[in-house]
C-alpha cells in the first residue's frame, strides 16, 4: 500500500537513532562484554557472605570429628618435678641426729580411658551428623542466593542501560520534533505554543537522562559490591528471546518439591532432629557411666624426710570406672523439660518452614507466570505504540495532528519499550528464585540463562 510509505519513515529513523545511540555506548565504553556466567565466577570469588557461608559450612563439618571424639579412647600424660629443703632439729639427738636434706622428685604418668557406656556421649555424637547437615544446607541456601543475587544485578544494570538508551533516543527524537516546530513557526504554519510544548517535553527528557545516568551508575556499584569489578560492558538479551512457562507447569507439583526440599526446609529438618536428640541427651543424664581406665607411670626421687636413700618407682592400674548421679539439686530434671520444650519449638519452627516455602512457591510461580502473560501484552502494546506513533507523525506532516499528539506518542512508545525490557528481566529473576524455593536453583539454570544473551 503505497500510502503507508511516508508513516514508515519517521519510526525507521527512530529505531536507527536507538541503535546508534546502543551502539556508541557498547563501543565507547569498549569491545569487551562480559557474561553473566562470568560475573558470577567472580562473585563467587569475590562476595563476603559467599566466603563467610563457606567458613561457616567449614566449621559446621568439624562437629562431626568432635562427636566421634566423645566415643573413642582418650590418652593423657602428665608429669611433675619438685624439689624441696627439709631441716629437722632433733630434741633427743641420741635417739635422732638432727639432719637437713634436700629432696627432689620427677615422674610422670599415662592414662588411658575407653568409654564404656556414656549415652549422651553417643547421642551427641549423633547429634553432630545432622549439624554437619544443617551446615551443608546452610551453605546450599548461600550457593542459591548468590546466584540470585547475581542475575539480579547483572539485569538491574542491563534494565538501567536500557532506560538510558531509550531515554536518549526519545531526548534526540524530541530534539528533532522541536526543530521541526520552530521550522514551521517561521514559515507560519503552526503555532508558538508548539515550540513550547516540544521545548517543556526537551527540558523534561534532560532531567530524566541525568537521573537515569545516575541510575545506571548506583546499579553498577551494586553489581561491584558482590564481584569487586566494575565491568566495561554487559552483555545483553537476545531481543528475540521467547520465555517458557515453569516446568513442570504446575504449581501443587512446585509446592510439594518446596516442602520437601527447599534448603530452608532441610535446615529446620536437621534442627528438629538436633533438637529431639538433645532431648534424649537431657534424659540420659539419670543414668549411670562406665569407663575403663588404665595408668601407667613412674617417679624417681633423691631422697625423702624420713630416707637419705632416692628410688625409682613404677606404678600401673587398670580398671572400671563407675558414677551414678543421685542428687544435682534438680539441675538435671529442669534441662531435661528445658529440651523437651525446645524440642517440641523445633518442630513446630519445621512446620513454618514448610508453611513459609509452599507461600514462597505459589507466590513466585504466580509471578512467572502474570511475568511471561506481561510480556506477551507489553510486546502487542509495543506494535500498537508504534503505529500510533506513524500515524500521529503522518497526521501532524498533514495537518490533522498537533505536536503535542506526535511527543505523547513517542513517550507511550518508549515507556512501552522500557516496561518490556524491565518485565523480562524481572521474570528471568523470578524463575530462577521458583527454583530457588522448590531447592533445585544450579549453576546449571545460570548457564542456561546466559545462552539467552546476545553472542
């Protein structure tokens, strides 16, 4: 139709302007993109609370090697050395001289100590294992939170990228529009208010690209606080990408992985059974324990007070060692209902974990999913802006349009290409944190979402 040829012009010129404006910005700032797979590596080297998780699941491991010293022989040395001065004045020296010596001894001794039957010994020894659990899920939330953290300043820093492009694009547009006003005033054709409004839109398009260049700086320092980086370039997202529904595509299916696997859910499940065995460890302290214990050891010494003669002395023993608790002033009946109630809390702490995990889930896959219906609208807006914005342009060169028409047109088609952009990037977090709640978020899905960017 060749009547639509003229209206096409004007948004040819646009999208020229736009990619110019991208393209000086990519290489102004240098050649060199990074990756979001990239970025993480570095987060992963760089971001404190990744290193203090991982000192924390460091720590948390060695309860085990603690535990399993409570049930394995113990063996000891100890040694000592004296020397003293003994003066005796004897009242009767012809029944006893009076003598003064110096004696001196040093020894030492060994013992050993096997555990025979010390149940809170074994109890905590369990115990330990379901730590070193809680600490490897605690480590795991740490793992998926760092990537979340990641994808979501890599795509605040596109999101703001964007808005800046297309804040110059609509300031250079506007720029155009206003030139064209003034050229039609002094030929007649149009008004002084014209001018103006073209010039007010100017003035505001200016503000916004400063606050959106301050935008885009704050988002980068975000971004360097987790990498330590400040990266030239970004890579961006393929413009054609087509994002999927969450799979499996069903809520209940994602709900039930979360109750059941989600690493919040793993941490309150090790903690519940943490505190159920310190329950039993409580009770055990009414009973009785029993060790083997075996010494060995030996002393020499240059005299005595009531001998100028050393010897040398060996001793060794072996035997049981038995104790009974009978009376603690109730110390050990209160932590026994101190552990029942705090066990008794634990469960009920699990219980919210997996109340709070299923609302996380049908929250977030709700989300995705209003997230991949936005961005179907927002793309049918888009094609819908853009036509308004031809026709109003075609309008405005005929006369059947102001220049008010042509500016609000030109701001609805950008504000519609920004909501696009921020929409999916927002989605693409969204479904990496429905993972994260279902405990199934990998370094795996991050590498898929870098394939979406542009090469």
């Amino acid at each position: 139709m060749p009547g639509l040829a003229p209206s096409t012009r004007p948004y040819r010129c646009i999208n020229r302007r736009l990619a110019l404006a991208t393209a000086f910005a990519v290489f102004s700032l240098g050649a060199s993109a990074e990756d979001l797979v990239q970025v993480y590596r570095d987060a992963q080297r760089y971001d404190a609370v990744y290193a203090a998780a991982r000192h924390t699941l460091d720590a948390g491991r060695e309860r085990l090697p603690q535990g399993r010293a409570l049930i394995l022989p113990t063996l000891n040395l100890s040694g000592n050395a004296t020397r003293s001065r003994t003066e005796s004045d004897s009242r009767d020296t012809s029944v006893q001289p009076s003598f003064v010596r110096n004696p001196s001894s040093i020894g030492y001794t060994l013992t050993l100590a096997q555990p025979i039957f010390r149940p809170q010994n074994w109890l905590q020894y369990r115990q330990a294992e379901f730590q070193v659990a809680q600490a490897e899920a605690s480590f795991g939330q740490a793992s998926q939170d760092l990537i979340v953290r990641v994808a979501q300043a890599y795509f605040d820093v596109l999101a703001s990228q964007d808005t800046l492009g297309l804040v110059r694009a609509q300031k250079a547009a506007i720029s155009e529009q206003l030139a064209q006003a003034k050229r039609n005033f002094e030929v007649g054709t149009a008004t002084i208010t014209d001018t103006h409004e073209a010039q007010a839109r100017y003035d505001l398009i200016s503000a916004q690209e400063i606050a959106a260049q301050n935008d885009l700086e704050n988002r980068r320092r975000a971004l360097q606080l987790i990498t330590g980086k400040e990266y030239r370039e970004l890579k961006s997202l393929r413009s054609e990408v087509k994002l999927s529904p969450p799979n499996p595509n069903n809520m209940e299916t994602w709900v039930e992985l979360a109750e059941k696997q989600s690493y919040p859910v793993q941490i309150q499940e090790a903690a519940s059974e943490v505190a159920a065995l310190e329950a039993k460890r409580a009770s055990a302290g009414h009973l009785p324990t029993l060790d083997a214990v075996a010494t060995y050891g030996q002393t020499g010494q240059t005299a005595s007070t009531t001998s100028n003669v050393g010897a040398d002395i060996t001793s060794s023993s072996i035997g049981l060692q038995f104790a009974l608790p009978l009376y603690q002033g109730g110390a050990i009946s209160s932590r026994e209902r101190e552990a029942a109630a705090l066990s008794l809390r634990a469960k009920e702490d699990l219980e919210n974990a997996r109340r709070t995990a299923a609302l996380t889930s049908r929250q977030t896959y709700l989300t995705v999913i209003n997230g991949i219906a936005q961005i179907g609208a927002l793309e049918q807006a888009r094609v819908s802006s853009q036509s308004a914005l031809e026709s109003n342009k075609l309008g405005y060169e005929v006369g059947v349009r102001i220049n008010i028409d042509v500016l609000n047109a030109q701001q609805q088609l950008y504000s519609t290409e920004r909501d696009l952009a921020v929409a999916r990037y927002n989605t693409i977090t969204n479904q990496l944190r429905l993972k994260a709640a279902a405990g199934s978020l990998r370094e795996e899905d991050l590498e898929e979402v870098n394939r979406a960017l542009a090469p």
